[in-house]
C-alpha cells in the first residue's frame, strides 16, 4: 500500500526555499574585505651624557711634574647624530676656562681640563683658545677620556680643595 503525503502548495514552496538556500549557502560564504594603514613615527636625534669624578689625590706643591688624572664623559646619542661636548670654566669664583680653580674656603687651588695627556689644548666652550670635543652618535654610550693637571709649585693652605665643572652635550 502506498501512502501519499499531501503538501500545500505554501509548504512545498517554504520547503523549496530552504532547500535552495542550503544548497546556495556555500556560495553565498562570507567575502573578505581588506585595507591597509600606514605604520608611522619620528625619529628625534637625541643625546644623554654621564660623567665620573675627577679625583687628583694628594698633592705635593715640591714636586718636579703635575699632578694629573682623568675622568671620563660618555654622550649616548641616536644613531649618526653629530654632537659635541663642551666645559665651563668651573664654580669656583675667579675660576675661568683658561685656569680652573678648585677653592678650600677662601683658598684656590690652579687646575686645568685637557683634550690629551700632554696637556697641550686647553678644555672648553670653544673660546678663549679652548677645545671642544666632537663626534657623532651610534646608539651607545661612547666615552671620552678627560686629561686633568695641576700645575707645580703651589703653595696653598692645606685642606681638601673642590671645584664643580659642567658638561655639555649639544646637539
């Protein structure tokens, strides 16, 4: 015996419909719209500067040669970066680029900053026959040896003598 479903014509046409859907959805499957953007940023040359202490030790005004020391000054710059360093003339009143002073009251004590150890170019701002010292950054700290002397033959009240210099980077 055969058994016959009767559909109405709104059932077999939804029943169409679904079927057509899913046998459609693979082609209807989601399109992929893409764009791009820009990834930007500036760059600014830029520079740090670190410093030690410059710490002669005991001085003997009757020795035959200065006494001398180094200290070091260390610009990190951004890479290719052209900077330079530059030196006052020191806290000490009366003190200069020219002649450094380090003082113990009202005591002074001569001292100079200097490009080598012959002690030949003066350290400075690049006036008053000073030397600045120059170089371009690479990312890293780059030091820089400081030369430091002071002269013979000064006879100065005993006592602990200071003096307080600035470095400058500029760049």
């Amino acid at each position: 015996m055969l058994t016959y479903t009767v559909f109405s014509r709104a059932k077999l046409v939804a029943a169409s419909a679904i079927v057509t859907l899913m046998l459609v959805s693979p082609a209807l499957a989601t399109t992929n719209v893409t764009s791009q953007f820009q990834v930007t940023a500036t760059v600014a040359g830029t520079c740090t500067l670190t410093t030690t202490n410059l710490a002669f030790g005991a001085y003997n005004p009757a020795t035959s040669t200065a006494l001398t020391g180094t200290t070091t000054v260390s610009p990190t710059c951004t890479n290719t970066t052209p900077y330079t360093l530059s030196f006052d003339g020191g806290t000490t009143s009366g003190g200069t680029i020219a002649q450094r002073l380090m003082a113990n009251g009202a005591a002074t004590l001569k001292y100079n900053l200097y490009t080598t150890s012959a002690d030949t170019t003066i350290l400075g701002d690049g006036t008053s026959g000073s030397s600045t010292l120059s170089g371009t950054g690479n990312g890293a700290a780059q030091s820089t040896t400081i030369y430091g002397a002071i002269p013979v033959g000064q006879y100065v009240t005993p006592g602990s003598f200071a003096d307080t210099v600035t470095a400058t980077v500029s760049y």
